[in-house]
C-alpha cells in the first residue's frame, strides 16, 4: 500500500515537474519570438507604409506600374537603410515584388538579374579569395617598410598608397581584410596597451579605409558601384546597331583614364589630413620593424604558390585591361577564378565558405529594380521632379547642378552600402543627364566616384567596418576626419570634372 502511495506520488511529481519545465519552454520560446518580431519592427514597418502607398492612386504623370516600382525603391531604401532583415532576403523581395506587382514574367527578370557586371563582382569576389588564402600580410608589412623606412609618417603613407593600389583592381572589402593584419602587426607590435598607441592606430587604420575608399572609383575592378554603372549606361544607351551610342561602352582603359588620377590627388591630400587630424605617439617604429624582420624569418621565403598568385591575378589584370571591351569584364574575372582552382592554389570549399553570394544575389537584384525604373518610365519622371526643384534654386546646369548629385549620391552612400546606392539613383541621375543636356557619361561618372565619400560612418563601406572591428577606433572618430574628407573629394571632383574631362572629350 504505501509502495503504491509512493509510487502515485512520483509520477504526480514528475508530472508537476514536465509542466513546469513545458511551460519554461514555451515562456523561453515565446520571449525569443518576441525579440524576433521587436527586431523586425522596421521590416513590418517598411511593409505597411508600402502597402499604404500602393493603396493611393500613382501620381499624375505616372503609370501604376511606373508608381509601384517606385514604392519597392522607397521600401528597399528603408531595409539596406535599418537592415531588420538580412539584405540579400530584400534581393529576395526586390525579385518576387517585380514579378507579383508590376506583372513581370519570371523569365525576364531573372536574365535582368545577372548580366556581364554581376559575373565580375562574382569573379572579383572569388579572386579574392585565393589571395587571402596565401596570407601575404606580413610580406605586405615589410615590403612597405623597404620601401618607405621606419619613419611613422611615411609608413602611413605607403600603407595608404599600397591599400590604394590593390583596391583599385580588387574590392575594397577584400584589399581591408588583408590589409587590416598589417596595421594590426605594426600596431601590436610597437605596445600592447592600445590607449599608448591610440593615435597611432587612428592613423594607421583610417589610411587603409579611407586608402580603399578613395582608390575604388579608379577602375572598373575597384568596386562593384563601378561595374553597375557601366552597366547601366550599357544598358540605357548603347545600341549595337547604331554606330553613334558606341561611346556609352565604356571599357576598362577608359575608366582609368577618367578616374584614375583623380585617386592620386585624393590620396596625397587624405594623407595630410590624417597626420593633422590624428598625431602618432610614436615617430618611429624601428623597433616594431625589427620583430616582424625576426618572424618573417621564421616564416620562410616566398614559395611557387605565392608566385603563382602574384602571375594568375597579374594575368587577370592584363585580360581586364586588354580584353574587357571583346570578351567582358565577368568572363576573365571568371578565368583567373578557374585557374586559382586547376592548378589547386585555392579550394572550392574554400571560395564557398568564404565568398559572400549574398552580395552577388542583391547587386544582381538591384540592377534588375534599376531597369525596371528606366522601362517603366519611374526614373525619368523622378529624375524630371529633381531637375524642377533644382531648377527652383538655380542648379539646373553645370557645376550647381554636378555638386547636386554628389551632395545627394554622398547623402544616400553614408546610409547604405556604395554600390546600392549607385544601383538606386544611376536610373534616376543618368535621367537627370538627359533631361538637363548633360554628358550622361558625366553625370555617370559623378555619380559612382561621389558613392565611395562614405567617410562620416562605420557602416558607410566595409572596408570602414573592417577596420571598426579591431577595436581600436570610436564612431566619433570616423566623424572627426570624415566631414574634412567630404570637403575634399567633392573639391577634387569638381575640379576634374570643371577642368580635366573636358580636355579628354566630355
């Protein structure tokens, strides 16, 4: 009898014992579906005041489908904006939302969605890989330090100018996370304590952000806002069969020619700035110089991989210059991608892992949203409603109206990534060109080289967050010197524009 009591007892108990801990599960599950709905208070947002707006009748001028593109532009600005979702799923949307609101056929959208300027940032993206998979950094460091000695400044200043180099024909992203080791070793191994070396590391850390920033706009190759807006003046002005529209193919010299030397005036006046803004503590950094000798040491020399890594992507920079304009920018960055793998300088387990496909998936949908704007009309009648209201304050032509859109295109790519910036307003700009009788070249050009001024935030490029990430830096910081960087890129601009395209032909 008690054996039976006792027996009751324990299973009351346990049952007690399974309901309390069920319902902690479900309280648990419950909170977290909370915090998951709190984070995606901005995407709920940005859903309703999209389907508010596509309740109103479009605007006088507009065609509903023309409107309903402009209300996706509107809620695709707020997501890459507050980022309440990841943004390859808003490429997702941008995607589902052509075919469910503006009717389009599947077919047609996905052949928009990857063009010769997505294979590029594809090929780029997998390039890098295989360079960062050979860990040249501390090759890179010392290279640097022959070159320019062990004097602070002058180190800064060849970290800066070889950051620069690389970003102009390799991503950004890509040139920062190499590049980030090396300041990271100079840094650490001049002192431990990271509040002895805090200007220091200002110094060092924005010559290699802002270094990428301003050598991305160089060449075609430098970041994927320049291979989009060579696609869209592809795209809305080229006709193959009118010999006329054939100087909207823009090739890879072509580039260079235009933008290249902007870059070097940039880059001597980013470095006096950056010695005037942050002071180093220390004017030297011999002593760090002689450890990194001392582990190089250790490492060995350079072997046949590194050699071959250094041929294959010299090679590919050659088929860039030499071959873009026949067999496209995509195609050879796709040829030194598939060399890196034959002869087994890099795996594709690894190139899977590391490239982020997320990032080809949403330029490929941006530039798709783009030129949906351009068929339905949707960027001709926004570029014609920016064009009254600079006409209202007098910037209708020329410089006025140049400093417009870098002012706007600056605006846009402090709170977005570069190249969705470009891939929103390129439609609406190269309208304004032909809307005003300005060089759509020009206001193409403008408008990509204006997207790489994100110097004010962590988030405004990701060589900025890369180099955020170390730890060594405040967000007010980027404000300190960025406002001064600005000033000075949209000054250079316009001088080149004013003064140096025109004797090119613009």
């Amino acid at each position: 009898m008690r054996l039976a009591k006792f027996t009751v007892y324990r299973n009351a108990q346990s049952l007690i014992f399974n309901m309390v801990r069920g319902l902690r599960r479900t309280s648990s599950k419950s909170s977290r579906f909370k915090l998951i709905l709190k984070g995606r208070s901005w995407f709920f947002l940005a859903l309703g005041i999209g389907a508010y707006l596509l309740s109103l009748p479009p605007p006088e001028g507009l065609t509903p489908q023309a409107y309903s593109v402009l209300v996706m532009s509107f809620v695709a600005t707020i997501l890459f904006v507050t980022e309440p979702i990841p943004l390859p799923a808003v490429a997702l949307l941008i995607i589902v939302g052509q075919v469910l609101l503006l009717g389009a056929n599947s077919n047609d959208v996905a052949k928009s969605i990857m063009s010769d300027s997505v294979l590029f940032i594809m090929g780029s993206l997998m390039l890098a890989v295989a360079i960062v998979k050979q860990k040249l950094d501390k090759r890179i460091a010392f290279f640097i330090v022959k070159i320019t000695g062990t004097k602070t400044a002058n180190i800064c200043v060849g970290i800066s100018v070889v950051s620069g180099l690389m970003a102009s024909v390799v991503g950004e992203h890509t040139v920062a996370a190499m590049m980030l080791p090396v300041a990271i070793t100079l840094i650490r191994l001049t002192s431990d304590d990271p509040k002895q070396v805090k200007q220091l590391a200002a110094v060092l850390l924005f010559s290699i952000a802002y270094g990428c920033s301003v050598a991305s706009i160089s060449t075609p190759s430098g970041g994927a806002r320049n291979a989009i807006m060579i696609g869209f003046w592809q795209e809305f002005f080229y006709d193959p069969s009118n010999s006329t529209t054939y100087k909207y193919l823009v090739d890879y010299v072509s580039w260079v020619i235009y933008c290249f030397p902007i870059f070097i005036v940039q880059l001597m006046i980013m470095s006096v700035i950056l010695q005037k803004t942050f002071k180093p503590e220390y004017r030297s950094l011999s002593r760090s110089v002689v450890k990194l000798r001392k582990q190089l040491a250790e490492q060995g020399s350079m072997d046949a991989s590194d050699y071959g890594t250094v041929l294959i992507f010299f090679l590919t920079l050659v088929g860039w210059i030499l071959y873009s304009d026949t067999l496209g920018l995509g195609t050879i960055a796709l040829l030194g991608s598939i060399t890196f793998l034959v002869f087994g300088l890099v795996k594709w387990e690894d190139i899977n892992t590391n490239v982020n496909w997320g990032v080809i998936l949403l330029y490929g949908s941006a530039i798709s949203l783009g030129i949906q704007m351009k068929d339905t009309g949707a960027a001709g009648w926004l570029a014609g409603g920016i064009v009254d209201l600079l006409n209202n304050i007098g910037a209708d032509g020329g410089p006025s109206l140049w400093l417009s859109v870098s002012a706007l295109t600056a605006g846009v790519t402090n709170t977005m990534s570069n190249g969705a910036a470009v891939a929103m307003l390129g439609p609406v700009t190269l309208k304004m060109a032909t809307v005003t009788g300005e060089s759509p070249l020009l206001m193409g050009y403008i408008t990509a080289i204006s997207s790489s001024f994100a110097y004010l935030t962590v988030v405004g490029t990701p060589a900025c967050t890369i180099v955020y990430s170390a730890g060594y830096l405040k967000p007010s910081d980027f404000l300190k010197v960025g406002w001064k960087m600005l000033i000075m890129s949209t000054t250079v601009l316009l001088i080149f524009a004013y003064f140096y395209w025109p004797l090119l032909g613009l």
